[in-house]
C-alpha cells in the first residue's frame, strides 16, 4: 500500500478535455496552515494506507501549497439552475481539482474546497470557513456510514486567515475526493455547445456509463441513444438518492443544478440538515424562504433537476418526446426505491398496496407529533412487544397506539420471527445520525484546536446502526435550547 505522496499513480482525465472546460490555475496558499484532521477510512476505501496522511507532503498538497505529483490543478467551469432561475456561468468558485489518484480500487479525483479565488469566484473570496468546512467533512462521512452515495472528505486544514460572512471566521480547506465532479450543471453549460456537449458526454459514458458506449465499429455512433441512455442512468440514481435521502430525514438546502452531481452523489453540503423533530415541510436552509428545497419537495426538485439536464441534450439531436419519455422513468424508480426503503424500515417481508396508507399516515403520526426522526424509527423495532414505551413519547399518544396496532396487524401477517425482524430493523434505522447540535460541539471544539469530537462523530457515524454503550447523549434529540440552529448558505 502506497505510503508516501510521491509515489502516488496520477491522472488528469479532466485536464485532457478541451480548454473549454475549467481554467489551469493554483490554489492560492493559506497563511500558516495545518493538517487539523485526515481520514483514514477515506485512504483506505481508496487503496491507499493510512500512514499517507503522515507523510509531510500529504499535509502540502491538501493545503493547496504542493500539486499532486505529475498533477494538473485546474478549476473547472459549470453552469446551473439555482432556486429555479437560470443563473448562466459558475463553476468552481472557491475549489481546484488537484488530478486523479489511481489505485487498485479505482480512479478518485482529489479536489480542494476552500482554496482561493478562481475566474468563477464571481463576488466571492475563494474560501470556506472552518464552521462549514467541519460540517461538509462530518456529513461526507456520516452518509458515507449509512449507505449513502456521496463524495468523501479526506482530510481538513486549517488556518488563522480571517474570512468575513456575518462575522469574522478563519479559513479551511477541506479535500474532496469522489470519481468525478460533474454536475448537471456542467452540461447545461455546453447545451449550446454541441462539440463540448458530445465530448463531456464520452467522458462520462466511457468512465461511468459503459452500458451507454456504443458498439465497436465503423458506423457513426446514435449519439442521440447515449445521451438517452446516459439520462435514464442518472434519472435512476437521482431516483435512487431522492428515496435514500427521504428516508434518513436529510433536506440537502439547496438542491440547485449545479449542486446535484452525474453519479447521482450527494454533493456540495452547504446548510443541509438531518432532521430532529420531523416536519414534512422542514426548511434547512434559512436563506430558502419558499421552501423550495423543504425535505417533502425533495423528490419533485430531483425530477425538475433533471429537466434542465435533459434540455441540454436537444443541441445533440435528440428528440424532446424522447427525452420525456426517459423523464418519465422517474417517479416509478422514485418509489420502487422508496418502497424498498421503507419495507426495510419498517421490517417488512415486501411491500404491499395496503403499506402507502400505513407510511403515509406515519409520515403524518410523526408531523403532528413532531417526533424525532430517527428514535421514531429506530424504537419501532422494540414496539410490538412494550408498545407503552412507544406510545408515550407521542403527544397525542391515542393516534400513536392506534397507528401501533394497524402496525402489528401488519407485521402479523408478515409472519416473521420476532428476533430476526428486530435485527433486520436494527441494521437499517440508524442510532446516530449527524444532528446539527451534534456538528456544533465539533466545530466549537476544532476551533479550540481539539479534534476529539470529530473523532467520536466519525467513530459513531461510521456504523451508524451499532449502540455503543456510552454514547446515549450521541443518540438523544436535541436540548430544546439547541433545536432549532439555523444554517445559512453563507460558508
Ligand atoms: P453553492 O450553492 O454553495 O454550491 O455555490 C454556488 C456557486 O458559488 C459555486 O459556483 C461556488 O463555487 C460559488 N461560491 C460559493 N461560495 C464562494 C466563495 N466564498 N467564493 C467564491 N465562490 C463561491
Ligand atoms: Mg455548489
């Protein structure tokens, strides 16, 4: 296993592509930064040893003082839809692609965020503050643990350089790391570019999408099939993400185009949230007044997402009625993934036609009470057998124990035994989920220099679903005093 930063295997696909596609520039340094945290999960998913994060140079590069061996830092260009109006031009503001790290587990792009003015910074300074910075670090990793896709965060640096948002903060850069970061955005930016529209549709299909390759000959490619078939893929997987998100209580806060990733990965934490009290309509982002990006109008952003790249598709040739008809794919993928979930949720054999009412009113049991999302889950698993317990955390516990019973009379026919019902449960509601009170320790702590909450944090969220005795308070809603932080997008 690859020890030292000098040995790493680089590659700069992304760099190959036309110049049209990011501008090849550095990171603009830190003033006396150091290595506050790096993730010896993430090096080791990646193939890589956890020592590499001892090695000086390792510090360096993600400083943004050192490129990658043989790498090519580039900030790259997108556009997007943000909060449902075209917003033209962005890209990577305050970010630079460092190049890609090849092991024996794949390819994986190292990306700084954090790093320093770009040609896309627009009005902004290049730069993330520690509070977001930790925060971004934290969630990578806590839907990392609960199967989640999403990008990875490897390591945090940390400086004294004042940056200035509501009050005077010091700047961080945290290092990404994911397959590749292209976004919806990104073709959107090219849809009247119909040469770097085709080329960023090969990269993606020959890297990501190779079901959508066409066949080795001498005939022209049906460029019009790969992009229909490079949609209905993302479609599924933005289906995919919109149920997994839904079902841990994660509102992202702004779901704009430029932020939802071709993978369909969780990208770019901003003012996301996972839910304490549920409320169907929970608003993460305080600066999203319409509540746009609420967690119930999360799957129906996903698909109007995906509109806007399905548009950029037409400068290729292909034909609207067949790109609304991949579209219409959606809400079907939607919910078999969203049944899928809640089967497993609620400890089901399979899902049947009677079960929508039951997660529906549910959904509507835990709103009216506002029970918190997660313990409601995970206490379902024990509620059959001492449904009093369950019962008396609900206000209007007759609707809760009437809900019980139609539950029980569920499971009844389901007919599985009790133990291994539970487990199942057990292994898929998760304990611990990353609170917003529970980052604020970590991000008041790391401002001190201490590390020792994020530790825990990781060390919990990484199997989210085993108790560990000891860390009831990790597990607890909120103090009513910190229930209700809000999170602005300014980071
Ligand atoms: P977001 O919605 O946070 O993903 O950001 C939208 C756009 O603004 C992206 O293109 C970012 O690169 C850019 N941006 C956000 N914050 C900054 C900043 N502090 N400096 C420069 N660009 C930024
Ligand atoms: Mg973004």
């Amino acid at each position: 296993m690859i020890e030292h930063v000098r040995d790493l295997r680089v590659a700069n696909s992304y760099a190959e592509l036309p110049p049209a596609f990011y501008t090849k520039l550095r990171p603009q340094p830190l003033t006396n930064p150091r290595l506050l945290h790096a993730n010896p999960d993430v090096l080791r998913d990646m193939g890589l040893s956890p020592r590499l994060a001892s090695d000086p140079d390792f510090a360096q590069v993600c400083a943004g003082n050192a490129p990658l061996p043989n790498g090519n830092t580039l900030a790259a260009v997108y556009s997007g839809h943000q909060f449902g109006v075209w917003a033209g031009q962005l890209g990577d503001g305050r970010a630079h692609l460092l190049g890609e790290v090849i092991t024996s587990t794949g390819h994986w792009e190292w990306q700084l965020k954090g790093s320093g003015k770009t040609p896309y910074s627009r009005m902004g300074d290049g730069r993330a503050v520690l509070r977001s910075s930790v925060r971004e670090y934290l969630a990578s990793e806590a839907m990392h643990g609960l199967g989640i896709p999403t990008t990875r965060a490897l390591a945090l640096v940390v400086s004294d350089d004042p940056v200035y948002r509501e009050t005077v903060e010091t700047a961080a850069i945290v290092t990404r790391v994911s397959p590749t970061f292209v976004r919806f955005g990104t073709f959107e930016h090219f849809s009247n570019s119909p040469a770097e529209q085709r080329a960023l549709l090969d990269y993606v299909i020959t890297r990501f999408y190779p079901e959508c390759r066409p066949p080795d000959n001498d005939g022209e490619p049906d460029v019009p099939g790969m992009a229909l078939c490079f949609l209905d893929g993302v479609v599924q997987r933005t289906a995919r993400l919109m149920a997994d998100w839904m079902t841990v209580g994660f509102c992202h806060g702004v779901m704009n185009t430029d932020n939802m990733s071709v993978l369909g990965l969780t990208i770019d934490y901003g003012p996301y949230g996972f839910m304490d009290a549920f409320q169907a309509n929970h608003i993460c982002n305080h600066t999203d007044t319409q509540g746009r990006y609420a967690w119930n109008a999360q799957p129906s952003v996903g698909h109007w997402n995906l509109y806007r790249l399905a548009g950029s598709f037409l400068s290729l040739g292909v034909e609207p009625d067949a790109l609304r008809e991949v579209l219409d794919g959606y809400e079907a993928a939607f919910l078999d993934a969203y049944h899928r979930n809640m089967v497993l949720k609620f400890g089901l054999r399979q899902w049947e036609d009677g079960d929508q009412q039951l997660a529906d009113d549910w959904w509507k049991l835990l709103h009216t009470n506002q029970a918190d999302f997660t313990l409601s889950f995970r206490e379902l698993a024990d509620a059959p057998e001492i449904p009093d317990a369950f019962v008396s955390r609900f206000a209007d516990q007759g609707a809760a124990r009437e809900w019980l019973d139609r539950y029980i009379v569920r499971l009844q026919r389901d007919n599985r035994p009790v133990e291994e019902r539970k487990a199942s449960m057990n292994g898929v509601n998760p304990v611990y989920v990353l609170r917003n009170h529970l980052a604020q320790q970590a991000i008041e702590a790391a401002g001190q220099g201490d590390v020792s909450e994020i530790d825990t944090l990781l060390m919990l969220l990484r199997d989210p679903y085993y108790e560990r005795p000891g860390y009831d308070a990790f597990a607890q809603a909120p103090p009513p005093s910190a229930a209700h932080i809000q999170v602005s997008c300014s980071s």
